[in-house]
C-alpha cells in the first residue's frame, strides 16, 4: 500500500514539474531575443494572428518556407551570378529609386547570416513597396547576381514576356509582383 501511494504522489510531483517547466519554456520564447534567422516564421505567425483574438500554436500557422541565405552566401563566395533564391532580411537602409532606364526602388537587406544584398525591384512592371521603412522585414524571390558589396537581387517581379521564374517581394502581408 506505501508503495502505491509513493507512486501516486512521486507521479504528482512530476506532473507538477513538467507544468511548471511548460509554463517557464512559453515564458522564455520571446520574439525580441530570437535571430534574425528566425525571423521568417514570426513575422508569418504575427501576419496571420494579427486579426484573431486567440493565441495559437506556431507549430499549427508555419508553413516550411525555403530559406536560400547560405546559397546566397556560397553565390558570393564564388562569385557566381543568374541564381534563384528565396529567402527574408532586415531593411538596413532604403535608397533613393534609381530612374535610369526602367525605374527600380532600392533598398539594403540584411540576412539571417550578416550578409548584406541591395534589392533592386522593378517599379515599371510591379507596385513599390510603399511606407518601407529601415529595421523592418521583406521577404523576397529572385535572382541573385554577384557584387563585391555582397549582390543584388533582381527579377523581383513578373516577367511579361515570360522568359523568367516571375519573382515577388512579401511585406506586411501584401505579395508585390
């Protein structure tokens, strides 16, 4: 009988253990401490919870989404040019639209590793990314071409003569393409 009730109160302490070690993980898990590695899948979580009134779970609102940050970082090690990519970064600077030629908005994205790209979006084929503003996140698809200044990625648009993978650009829940 001891033995039993040594059981049923060992398998209480336990229960308790594991609840409060579940409360501190949640506790933990705070947006502001992870990298910007991680960035991806919260700024998709914060996108779609941004209208419901109940937390849920990231595991059920994540959807594997590629992440190309160490292609492009051999690209620039090789020097290797013409490369799809996909993947998201922090505005680090927003530059002036280059209105040479077809127009572009261009702006400095840092990725999860430390490097940094120049996004150069065609504003003659696709809508500009209006309010873009430094230390926010863009998601991207296009193609990657080598610069000694870590790249630039282009093509971030349709290709109206659908010679090209059509790319886009994902900010604050909106595709520009």
């Amino acid at each position: 009988m001891a033995n039993k009730t040594n059981l049923g109160i060992g398998a209480v302490i336990i229960v308790l253990i594991a609840a409060y070690f579940g409360i501190d993980l949640q506790e933990q898990q705070n947006p502001s401490n992870q990298s910007l590695g991680n960035l991806k899948p919260q700024t998709e979580i914060l996108a779609k919870t941004e209208h419901q009134k109940e937390p849920i779970e990231s595991k059920s609102v994540i959807s594997p989404t590629q992440n190309d940050d160490e292609k492009i970082q051999r690209a620039f090690q090789q020097q290797k040019s013409d490369i799809q990519v996909q993947s998201s970064g922090r505005v680090k600077a927003v530059l002036r639209d280059d209105n040479n030629g077809s127009r572009h908005q261009k702006f400095i994205l840092e990725l999860g590793h430390g490097q940094t790209v120049l996004v150069a979006h065609n504003i003659d084929l696709s809508p500009r990314l209006d309010g873009l503003e430094k230390g926010e996140i863009v998601q991207f698809y296009g193609e990657y071409e080598y610069s000694d200044q870590g790249g630039v990625i282009h093509w971030t648009h349709h290709d109206p003569q659908k010679n090209h993978a059509n790319g886009w650009l994902k900010y604050k829940g909106r595709t520009y393409q």
